[in-house]
C-alpha cells in the first residue's frame, strides 16, 4: 500500500477498505470530518490490481470541492492537476493521458453514464460527502448499481461519508461492507446564543463574530444561509471591524474561482481571517486556521412545487446532522468554539437529517435521464428514497408536452436532443426553439445565468444582467460566456426579445401587474412582488425566472418584461376566450365581458350585453340573496302573506313553507330564480312579481286553508274590514273601534279557533283604549271603567249598559238623542 508523508485519521481504515474492495464489488465508508477520506482513499485505490490501467471517478457535490479534492492530492503526489490527478467540471476539464483519478462532479458523472453506461475504463466511483443526498447522487449510484449489476460485475462502488445511516446505503448497494474511521476530533465547545425573531439574521451574525473576535483566537468560519445575507453581513463588519490584521471574506458558489481559493487558504502569519460562508463550506473543505465556528442555523434551499411548477428558494432550518458537521469544522486541526444562534433545547426539533433532494426537485431532469437510460420509472433501480409520484406525474406530464417523451414515457428525438444539452429540459426547449428563430445566442445567456448564480450580478431585471454578462471580463464569465456559445452555436440576429425568450421555458410564468407597488399574478395563479423602486414594477406584463420566499408572499428576484403584442403572438393557442356573466352590487344587476385570459391572467376584457337565460338567473338569484332579502321591493301584499305563512308554520308545523328570510335565500333555486328568467336588474323586478313568486311556494291544497285560518282581515260585526297584523309582537293583531264589536259574545280567533286574535280596541277618536284577548270577559269586566271614562269624553256615542246584547255601529246616535 501506498504510504505517505503526513499521516491523517482514515490511514488505520484503509487496510480494512482495500480488503473489503477486493472481496467484493461495493462498500460504504464512514469517516468524520477532517479524517482524509476524500484526498486520501483514491490515492491508494489506484494502486490496487484491480484498478490497473483503468481510472477512479471520484464524485463531489460542489465545483469548489472538487477543485480543492483535485488540488490536494495532486500536491500530495508533488504534481499539478491534469497529471495523475485531473478535474472534470461543467466550465472545463484538466486531463491528460497520464490521468488516472478524475474527480469529477455529480451531474457530470450522470452525463457521462448516460452517454457511456459501460463505463469503459473506469475501475471504481467514488461518491463523497454522499450524506448531502443531491439529487444528482442518488441517481448516480442507482444507475452506477444498475451498471454493476447488468454490464460491469468488476466495476467497484463506493460510497463516502462523515454523516450517514450507513447501514441503510449498504443494504441498498447489496449488503455491502461497512467500514468506519474513527478520525481525529479536537474538542469543540458550544456555546447557544439564542436569537431575536424581530432583529435581522446578519445584525446577530455580524455581532456574534464580534463577541468571538474579542473572546477567542484563531480564524473564524461563519454560516449564512446565502449570498445576501453574506455580503450584508460582510458590509457590517467592514463598518464595524477596524482591525487590519482581520481579513473578511465571502464564500459562496457564485464567487469566481480566485475569490474562492483566497478564501479557503490559510490566513498570512499573524492575520485572522473571517469566511462568511453558505453550506458549500460543511463538507470536503478543510480551512487552515479555523477554530471558531458560527451558525445562524439557517440554509437556503430549494422547494419544488408540482401543482404550479415553480422551484422557490425557500430559507430553513438546517438538519442536527448539517449542524453537527458545521460544529465539526471548529475541530478540525486543533480544540475549538461554536456559537450557535439558537437556544440548546431548539436543537432537539431539527430534523435529523437533511432532506433528500429527490423528494423536493423538480424531477424533469430526472425523468429524462430515466428514460434515456431505458427505464419509464424509477421502480426498477435502487435509489434510498422513492420520489414522490406527484412530483414523477407533473415532469412526465411536461415532458410529454415538451416533446421529449412519447404517449408511453419513451425518449423521443427531440428529447435527445434536448438531453444533450446540460441544461434542465425547460431550458433547452427554450434555446433550441429561441436557435430556430435566430435568437440561440441570447437563450444560451439566459440558460447561462440562470444556472450560475451570480452570473451578471443581482439586477431583478434579466435584461440588465444579460448586458452586464457580455460585459464581464472574469475568468468565470469568460467560461460562462464559451460553454453558452457551445450550447447555440448558430443562433445570431434573432429579434426575439428577452422575455419573449424566457416565455419559452416558462410560459406559466407571464404575468400581470396588479395594479401598483410591483404586485404581479402569474398565469398560474401563483402571486409574486418585484422590488416597488425596480423598473419592473411598472411594467405592465414581466416573465418570472426565479421566485424566493413562503408561498403566499413570494418576492421575484428574477424577470424580464414582455409585451401584450409578444404574449399574444407566442401562446396563441393557448389564450382562451371566456365569456362571464357576473353580479355588479353596486347597481344591483348583471354585467357580462369577454375576457381574453392566458391561465390566470386577463390579457383584454370587453363589456357584453347580458342574453338572460337560466344560468344568468342563478347568478343573478345569489347576487341579490348576498344583499339581502330584505332589500327586494316587497308589497305590503307579499309581506303580509309571508307573515301569515310564518304564523300557521310556527302554529301547525312544517307541511307551510318557511318564507323568513332565510328559508327564501335556501329555497331561492325555487322562487327567486325563475322569476329572473329574463331579467337583468333589481329595478325589473316588479312587487306583483314577488307576490306571485313566493305565492307559489305554497301548495295548492293549503291555500284554501291559508284563507280560513290565517285571514288577511276580520269583518267586524259591522261589516268593517279591520286588516290582521301577523307582525305584532303579542301576536296576531286587529285594531278596531269598541262600538263596532257590540253584540258579540264570542272572542275572535284564527288557526281553526286554536288562536284567539289580539284585539286592540279603539276609542271613537281611533285612540287605544285596551287591549283584550277575552272579549266576553271584557264585557263583563273593565268595560265598565271604560264606560265611566268614555262616555264624558265622547258623549254622542252608545255606551250601553250591556254592550254583549248592544247593537254594533260605526255611527254616533243623531243629535238631540
């Protein structure tokens, strides 16, 4: 075996994995952080007969690992990167024919099984850091496995890392081995901060680093959960930190390679360095010099949502495991201090693990690796977790609708030739249609910066960046700016503008403005807010490229405007014409537009004449019960029927219709809506049309007895009419003179004589006088008061002894009687 001047941790592993790899084809290696597993384990695989001739793939998650992954070993070996050692990555590759470890990418190690499912000349893969679970590494190893099992029985697997439930991987790569590495961790002390809800992450950050420059020695690593907060946080301590032996710097994926290997290497003799970082720092990196960690406890990652199609940036909680590798890197080379900006007990609700991305991707990418890869699903491969078939339906479902898959889940040509381009599916569609029309080398720095972050700056407005692109002269943008030329090479002098282009990829994604303050709603019903001070916000339809935040207050981060006339052109089939009928309250009446609509959003809208019909009816009907019952022109006429319904329906039960208020809004189907057959406003409808309509409501054969047991009037003795009050709060009521009821020697009464009628008699000058439910027992009774009282006051009228056996009258007696 291999031996080397500067021994690591992993060394005493390595007996027990070069002896698992010859006996079998897979293993899984466990190692903390700092043990050397990623520099060290393919310098000594490469000498093992099995690999003679043959290259190890070592696979890392991030470009900057990989840069630094190659960088180390070939330096180990006293090499530059392209000799034993090189690197293949998505801006290059340095190889030679001397080569023999390629440490290479995940997603381009996928790329290079689809194109090449033999492997040839490859001896062993290597999946490091495996525990990130990207999605690109779970489909490498299922396809690796796949390889292994069907075409390559030689090929070894091995999968790498500090945080992982070993057994589960080893079960799935067919009970392979395990081996662990104790490693080397100094003792690391934590310290729990707490955070303020109300305060901004990078004010406590910047604080934080602050308390740790004054309290501790060394180097310091701080975690953020992205590049905003970083650079934020970076201006807060350039204002703040006036100690020029503190370097500050950044590190994140967009940075150009320079700025990424300044902050990594060490910090010069008697210096300190502060590297505000983002997750790219919790793995394969090793920063000499660091013994203080700071975590905000917080990681930007993205959420797939199938139902409309949009990945968000969404910033989280991170797990207890990306914690604990956070921690880890406080003591890596010597004793070190965390702070963390959470509470102790807080810790216990993080997730254990980090979620896998395969179940929170869009998977559209994934599906056509599957099926380039000849499988129509992912049931036939081992992966750890299933994805989720939500998420598998939606990305079948456009590519289908991309053309890249057949009615039965196959590849097409034109999925081909999408796939060969390293681009997710949406993306090539848009520069291989944009390349059609002359507009291929404005799509590829579309393509571009959407998939390198950073790339052309922060401007909201796509347009900008992409002028700011073709003007960078950083060796990244150089890079960039030739992989995009690789992508379209033909496509020159188009006049597509870049929202036109955008809409391509995104056609779901045009949106309206809403008015003011930079609200947007997508044609997916999605809302979105661009920055209020932005350009943007004052066009009247943008494309959306990039959304961040919580669902229901999403801010754009990336867009580009588009014409009315562009949309109109582009998704021609796809604008529909819909014609409404809707309730106005204002007036109180029906309006009708046609509306031109792409999705969710109205590209036109013109006012109609209304063609009453049953549909409108309906509309019309819950519109008016939304006002109100009350506010329909009733006739003292329907009022009182309703009265005199309501009354036998509390007296004799439910066979009477309700018609309160609210039975008539629940039965409105019934009464309310074929009264409106051909109507349009609340001013049509006539009180003889209410009548007739809640007439109808009740049946045929209890309208005779409405008649008999609840009358609209009581004829008096006299012949008058006196009107029934079925409102009255003591009950039904008639009001009537006294003298008009003389001779009877009965109560009145309705509901088939089970009610006695309120009576409120009345004296000749039409002033109440009493009040009675028992006319006999008034006779008899208090008349006599009355009498006294009366008959002074109205002397010209009968006021008889016995009023029971007295002739009724409407009249005073003739003068001189």
């Amino acid at each position: 075996m291999r031996t080397f001047d500067s021994p690591l941790p992993i060394d005493d592993a390595l007996p027990r994995l070069t002896e698992a790899l010859r006996r079998q084809e897979a293993a899984v290696l466990v190692a903390p952080p700092g043990a050397g597993k990623t520099t060290r384990v393919p310098l000594v695989l490469i000498d093992e007969a099995w690999a003679k001739d043959k290259k190890i793939l070592l696979l890392e998650p991030r470009r900057l690992a990989a840069r630094a992954a190659a960088a180390r070993m070939a330096a180990t070996l006293g090499e530059q990167v392209g000799e034993t050692v090189g690197l293949r990555v998505r801006f290059g590759s340095k190889i030679s024919k001397k080569t023999r470890i390629e440490v290479v990418t995940e997603g381009v190690f996928t790329r290079l099984v689809l194109d090449d499912p033999s492997l040839d000349g490859i001896a062993a893969v290597l999946f490091d850091e495996f525990h990130e679970r990207s999605l690109d590494a779970d489909l490498g190893l299922a396809l690796a496995r796949d390889v292994q099992q069907g075409l390559r029985d030689d090929l070894k697997v091995l999968v790498m890392s500090a945080t992982l439930d070993g057994a589960r991987v080893a079960a799935l790569i067919g009970d392979a081995p395990i081996v662990e590495s104790e490693g080397r961790a100094f003792a690391v002390e934590t310290r729990y901060l707490g955070r303020d809800p109300r305060e901004r992450i990078e004010r406590q950050v910047a604080d934080a680093v602050k308390r740790a420059l004054r309290a501790d020695t060394g180097s310091l690593l701080v975690f953020l959960p992205g590049a905003g907060e970083i650079r934020r946080t970076e201006t807060m301590l350039k204002d703040d930190v006036r100690d020029a032996d503190v370097d500050i710097v950044a590190l994140y994926g967009a940075l150009e390679a320079r700025d990424q290997d300044r902050a990594i290497s060490p910090a010069p003799k008697g210096k300190r360095k502060v590297v505000l970082a983002t997750s790219i720092a919790e793995t394969s990196l090793t920063i000499e010099g660091v013994r203080v960690v700071i975590d905000s406890g917080l990681a930007r990652v993205p959420r797939y949502e199938p139902d409309v199609g949009l990945t968000r940036l969404e910033t989280v909680r991170v797990s207890r495991a990306a914690a604990d590798q956070r921690r880890g890197r406080a003591g890596r080379t010597e004793p070190g201090v965390c702070y963390r900006l959470w509470d102790e007990p807080q810790t216990g609700s993080f997730d254990a693990y980090t979620r896998p991305e395969i179940l929170s991707a869009d998977l559209s990418s994934f599906v056509l690796d599957l099926a380039q890869w000849g499988a129509s699903d992912a049931a036939g491969l081992a992966f750890l977790d299933a994805p989720p078939s939500a998420a598998m339906k939606e990305a079948r479902t456009l590519l289908t609708e991309l053309g890249a898959l057949d009615p039965q889940g196959r590849i097409t040509e034109e999925g081909r030739k999408l796939r060969a381009l390293p681009l997710p599916p949406r993306l090539a569609r848009m520069v291989v249609d944009a390349g059609e029309e002359g507009a291929g080398d404005v799509a590829a720095n579309i393509a571009a910066i959407l998939t390198e972050r950073g790339l052309g700056g922060d401007d909201v407005d796509l347009t900008h960046r992409i002028d700011q692109f073709r003007r960078d002269r950083s060796p990244r943008a150089q890079d960039a700016r030739a992989m995009a030329k690789r992508w379209a090479p033909n496509g020159e002098g188009g006049d597509l503008s870049v929202g036109a282009i955008l809409s391509l990829a995104y056609p779901e994604r045009v949106a309206k403005s809403r008015g003011s303050g930079g609200a947007f709603l997508l044609a997916n019903g999605r809302g979105g807010n661009v920055d209020a001070a932005s350009a943007l916000a004052r066009q009247p339809f943008i494309v959306v490229a990039e959304l961040t935040g919580a669902a229901n207050n999403s801010r754009i981060v990336l867009a580009a405007p588009i014409t009315l006339a562009e949309v109109e052109q582009r998704f021609a089939d796809k604008i529909e014409d819909h014609d409404a009928v809707t309730f106005d309250s204002a007036s109180a009446s029906l309006r009708a537009r046609r509306t031109r609509r792409l999705g969710s959003i109205v590209l036109a809208e013109q006012v109609k004449q209304v063609s009453p019909d049953a549909e409108t009816a309906r509309i019309f009907a819950q519109g008016l019960i939304a006002q109100g019952i009350k506010k329909l022109d009733w006739s003292k006429a329907a009022l009182q029927l309703r009265t005199r319904v309501e009354f036998l329906r509390k007296a004799e039960g439910d066979e009477w219709p309700d018609l309160s208020d609210e039975g008539l809004a629940a039965s409105a189907s019934e009464w309310l809506e074929p009264l409106l057959m051909d109507k349009t406003s609340r001013g049509q409808i006539g009180s003889g049309d209410l009548f007739d309509a809640v007439s109808n409501l009740v049946p045929w054969n209890l309208r005779r007895r409405l008649d008999e047991e609840a009358p609209t009037h009581f004829t008096a003795p006299t012949g008058t009419n006196a009107a029934v009050d079925y409102e009255a709060e003591q009950g039904p009521t008639i009001s009537i003179r006294l003298q008009e009821l003389f001779g009877l020697s009965q109560h009145p009464s309705i509901a088939g004589g089970r009610i006695p009628l309120v009576i409120e008699l009345l004296s000749p000058g039409h002033k109440p006088v009493q009040i009675t439910r028992d006319l006999p027992g008034f006779w008899r009774g208090s008349y006599a008061d009355v009498r006294t009282e009366m008959r002074g006051r109205y002397p010209r009228h009968p006021w008889p002894d016995d009023p029971a056996s007295a002739l009724p009258t409407r009249r005073a007696k003739p003068r001189g009687t």
